[in-house]
C-alpha cells in the first residue's frame, strides 16, 4: 500500500478540476463572478474529502516505526527477518496502514492480543509486498476467537475445527489461537492468516473461483488450466506438494497454495516449478529471496 499513490492523487486532482469548471461555469455565466467561487468550493471539498484517508497515512508515517513493533516482528515473522533494510521499512508502513485503517475485533467482546493484531496486518503485508498498489478492502470487519470453532461459531463447548473464514460480503474470521500457532511453527506449510487473506484478495472481484483479483489477461489462461489440472489431481489423490484440503474446491486451492508458496518456497518450485512461477509471477516477489 501506497501512503500517497501517485495515479490515484492525479486522477482524484482531476475530477476535482473537472467538477470545479463544470460547477463554477455555469452559475458564473448566469449570476457573474461571484458564483464561480462554487466551483472551487465543489473542488475543494472533493479533493478533501477524496484524499483523506492518504493524507491520515502521511501523517502516520511521518513518525518512526515503533520499537516495539519492531521488535515483535523480528521475534514472530521469519518473512520480515529475511527482508533487506529497505523491505523491512515498507513491510512496517503497510502493518501500520492496515492497523490504522482495519476494525478488528474479538467475537462476543473476547480479548484480541497485540500479538494477534500485529500477526493479522503481517499476513496481509506479506501477500502485498510485492505489490504496493494493492488496497485492502476496509469494508470487511476482522473478527477474532480465542479458539477454533464450530460452524455455528461456537467455541466454548467441545472444540471446533474451523481456524478461519471468510464470507462472500462479510468479515474476516480468525482463530486467535491458530492465528499465533501459525507464525510460531513458520515452515509446515499451515498459516491461517496467509490463508484467509488469500481469500479476501480471491472475493475481491466478487467471485470465490480460484482467480486472483486483478489477474493479467495475459495470465488468465495459463491460471486457469493450471488450477483445473492440480485439481483434478488432487482429487484423483496422485499426490501434489499441496495439503488435501486444496482439492475442496479451486478457491481453497488458491489458498492453500499461497501458504505453500510463502511457507515453503522451496519445496513448491521443486515440486510444482509451474504453480510457483505463476504464483511468484502474479505476487511480484520471490519468498525464496523476499526484499
């Protein structure tokens, strides 16, 4: 994420010019001078207005990255340890972005640690580093249990087997205990918070199918027969470095397949050098070498 994006900053200057002339114009040639100052008025107000949530990120950023925050990430996010100087500056602008612009709670007024927050926002950091045009979407609430659940959202009683979710147009659900156990066991292949995200950047089109929003036309093609043939393996259970959840559908293949290329880089391109270089080709970023 961008705390001042260039396109967008230019397209927003001018509309604000095109509304300031088409609304000043008019009542000026009607009623004289005086009404021209509507138009910059309508300008100015929507150039405000439009701008708002960057200039919040200016000055957020003008202050130095907490140390403890620093701190944290160096203890619980092995992605960030890897990271040059440079990566690791924009990989802590983006964490404070996503903190500073995303609701996340915890279920039924439940506690949602600082650990928690910072691991959630790391997730999404991750998945975007490559790509620092990417918005999340702040219309999804995050919701937080201290437990895995059940399919009615119960986890007080016998324990649940859902450690995250998320809904076609509703929040983001995480299990605040798989959440950490995720980071904490780094390199198995399993982490809730890069799968769930996976999912928020799947539906960001509207459509949970396994393509990626704002896929290449150019990788369409290639993404789509790629996903049908891993499918269909997994399902034919002919073996894949993909877990067998991915042969649920090609959504929770996208996902599980994003935790294995940010998990277990290696592995993946050895195994599947097709699915990595899509995946490193649509992410913009080599976990192997992340910078």
């Amino acid at each position: 994420m961008r705390a001042w994006p260039p396109r967008v900053i230019t397209w927003h200057r001018v509309v604000a010019l095109v509304l300031g002339v088409a609304s000043g114009t008019l009542p000026a040639l009607a009623g004289g001078p005086a009404f021209a100052l509507m138009g910059l008025a309508v300008a100015a107000i929507y150039y405000a207005v439009a701008t708002a949530r960057y200039r919040a990120r200016r000055r957020l950023l003008a202050s130095p990255t907490p140390e403890a925050m620093k701190q944290r990430l160096e203890r619980h996010v092995s992605y960030y340890r890897r990271l040059t100087p440079e990566g690791r500056r924009r990989f802590e602008d983006d964490v404070r972005i996503f903190l500073a612009e995303q609701t996340i709670v915890g279920a039924a007024d439940a506690r949602v640690g600082e650990e928690a927050r910072l691991l959630i926002a790391a997730s999404a950091a991750m998945l975007s580093h490559g790509l620092p045009d990417w918005e999340w979407p702040r219309r999804r609430d995050v919701v937080v249990f201290p437990r895995a659940f059940d399919d009615r959202y119960d986890h007080d009683g016998a324990r649940g087997d859902v450690a995250g979710q998320v809904h076609q147009r509703g929040p983001v659900i995480f299990s605040q205990e798989d959440l950490l156990g995720g980071f904490a066991r780094a390199g198995d292949g399993h982490n809730v918070g890069l799968h769930e995200m996976a999912h928020v950047i799947d539906l960001e089109d509207g459509a949970g199918d396994g393509v990626p929003a704002d896929l290449p036309w150019s990788m369409a093609g290639p993404w789509v027969e790629v996903v049908s043939r891993r499918l269909e393996r997994l399902r034919k259970k002919r073996g894949s470095v993909l877990r067998a959840y991915a042969a649920t559908n090609e959504a929770e293949l996208f996902a599980v397949a994003v935790e294995t290329f940010f998990e277990q880089p290696d592995r993946l391109e050895k195994a599947d050098p097709t699915l990595f270089g899509l995946l490193r080709d649509y992410f913009q970023q080599d976990p192997r070498r992340p910078s």
